[in-house]
C-alpha cells in the first residue's frame, strides 16, 4: 500500500476526510577543524497546524502514519532530577525472556536506571559517572558519554551483568580534556558521533576548568582515533543518524539561536555538507524547552525533543506535527517496534503510543 493511500485511509479514519488535499569537507580542513561551508536553504513549514487534537498538533498529513490522535502521554515514573540519554535494549540483546527495556539517565542523582514494561522500574548501575546519553554499539555493548566525569567510556560487562567496570574509549582531544560528553550516534562501520557541550562543567561556558576552547561534535573511529568534525556550533546537543547512515543530525541548544542541523555523510561517514535543517524562534530555555535529544524513525522522519515538547520532520526539515507536552522533555527513544516512544522530560519518564 502506497504511502498516499495509507494517509488517506487514517485521514478518513480520523477527520472523516475521504479527500487528500554542499561543499566537500578535505583532511585537512577535518584536522585543523575548519568549519563546514553550509547551504541555507530551508523547507517551509506552514506558520498554523492543519488540524489540533488533545496534544497533538498536526502541519502535514504524512504525522497520521506515526501518531495515533486518541493517545496522550501517560507518566511511568517520577520522582528524579534530571533524566536524560534514553537507550532501548532489544529482547534478543537483552538474553531474557521477558522482553526488551529501557535504560536512561538520571545525571545529578548518578545512576542508570532501567524500565520494563512489565516489571516497572528498577535501578540499573550507580554510580554511572554522572551519564548523560546512552548508546548500544554493534558488539551490544553499553557505550556512555559521562558529562561530569568528562568522557566516553564502554562498560566492560554484559548488558544483563552491568557493572562499574569502565574502558575509558575518549577523555582528551589533543591533550586537553573534553568539556561534558553529552550525546551520541553510531554509523554502520563502528564509528560513534558524540557532542561535547559545557553543560556537565559547574559555570559551563566559564568554568575554570575547562580546557577546549570549542564546543565540539565529535567522530570517534572504531580504532580509537578521534576527530573534530564541527568546531563550530555554540552548544550542540543531541545527536541521530538516519537508518541509511546518510545523514546525522545535530541539535543546538542555544536559547539565542536554538536549531537543528543535518550533515550530509558520505559511504565512509565523513561529513561532505552541512545545512541548517530547522530553525525555530528564540524564546529561551527555561521550563519551555530547547532543541535537545533525537532519534530518526526506521522511515527517515525526525523525532526530536524541542521547544513545548516533541518535533516530528520529514528529511527535508519540514515540520509535520507537534506533540504538546507541558514538560521540559529532554530526550527520547523508540522501542524495538517502534510502537512506543518513550520521552525523558526532566524529573519524569513518559511513553506515547504510536501506530506500529
């Protein structure tokens, strides 16, 4: 079934509708750390959604493939201070037979914890060197940007038997320690894309502490080496790839010019162009939110943590729905189905119900 047919059948379904309406980045501006030459051409979204329902505010009829209109968020757990970094552990990864989980952050609190769908909540690891994101790498193990501590590292044992034995994979970029490993993504050869904001530092920006004098994404190739690939970027943030590894997309969380970019990959995962891919108003941060954590759908559309809740784009950076949420939402992730999405939004965990 073609994808024009399932919108119209969800659309009739819904509303009662039965009609349908680059520049090429060298070696050596990679290991100088050049910026890179951007194209500015942005897809325009309409200013008003479509149609509203309950928390969900629709631009594109395309969204009605992903959301369900008669879901609302439903809060799984609270009491936590900052959650942040969300991983889904698969069935088959995990080697139980109670199914998949998640696994997410709780950054001042020093922990990992771990959701089940059917056993609830549960500690994880602790201490966790004050994580921040979470990444299952291809070996399925479990890779951790620890903000506070100021590194990657992979944890040494078995995603069922974690454990606070660490291998320490980046901590220094040129003899200088990284500022606060932040987010990450990983490419189909093995190399981990990771942000490196000022967040995890006490006066972030003007810590004394701080060492690099950029805010950097980073690759980290599968034979340890690490390179600048934006030095850029005033606070990057979140990080995603897309399923065809041809595109990473990076937030930027700053309150004066908050926005997302997308860098065109080539086979090798080598960034040959970059765009900025949406840009919303400046309004601050604040308890309203701020361009943060992402993740790409198995169909290229963008799930992405922003400004009063949840940002769905298609590849080309239009805007085709909103997902109201009166809490600063930090992050998210799919279930190996891709029929949950589960949001981190600062002291809760939250879950919404997709179409799978």
């Amino acid at each position: 079934m073609s994808k024009k047919i399932k919108i119209a059948l969800l659309l009739t379904s819904a509303f009662g509708i039965t009609q349908l309406t680059g520049c090429r980045l060298t070696a050596d501006q990679e290991n100088a750390h050049q910026p890179i030459q951007q194209t500015q051409k942005m897809t325009k979204t309409k200013k008003t959604p479509r149609t509203e329902q309950g928390i969900y505010q629709i631009y594109d009829d395309e969204a009605l493939l992903y959301l369900d209109l008669e879901q609302s968020y439903e809060a799984l757990a609270n009491g936590f201070e900052w959650v942040e970094g969300p991983a889904w552990i698969s069935a088959n990864t995990a080697g139980g037979e109670q199914g998949g989980y998640l696994i997410f952050s709780d950054i001042p609190n020093n922990k990992i914890y771990q959701y089940h769908p059917a056993n609830g909540l549960a500690e994880y690891l602790m201490p966790s060197g004050f994580s921040n994101g979470l990444l299952i790498n291809h070996q399925n193990e479990l890779v951790i940007m620890q903000s506070r501590s100021r590194q990657v590292v992979k944890m040494h044992t078995p995603l069922n038997h974690p454990t606070t034995e660490y291998n320490v994979l980046a901590s220094h970029y040129r003899g200088k320690r990284l500022n606060s490993p932040n987010d990450s993504a990983i490419h189909k050869n093995g190399t981990i894309y990771f942000s490196d904001p000022p967040y995890g530092l006490p006066k972030q920006m003007d810590d004394p502490a701080k060492e690099l004098d950029f805010q950097g994404v980073f690759q980290l190739k599968p034979t340890g080496e690490l390179k600048v690939l934006d030095d850029s970027i005033s606070f990057p943030n979140g990080v995603a790839i897309s399923p065809d590894n041809q595109f990473l997309y990076v937030a930027v969380s700053d309150p004066k010019a908050p926005k997302w970019y997308q860098f065109k990959l080539d086979k090798q995962g080598e960034a040959i162009e970059k765009k900025v891919f949406y840009k919303p108003k400046a309004r601050g941060t604040n308890d309203h939110g701020a361009p943060d954590g992402l993740k790409v759908h198995s169909s290229g559309v963008v799930f992405a943590t922003g400004p009063e809740g949840v940002w769905l784009f298609n590849p080309d950076g239009k805007v085709l729905a909103k997902i109201k949420v009166p809490h600063f939402c930090a992050n998210l992730a799919f279930d190996e189905n891709e029929k949950n999405l589960y949001i981190t939004a600062h002291k809760k965990l939250l879950r919404i119900k997709l179409r799978g």
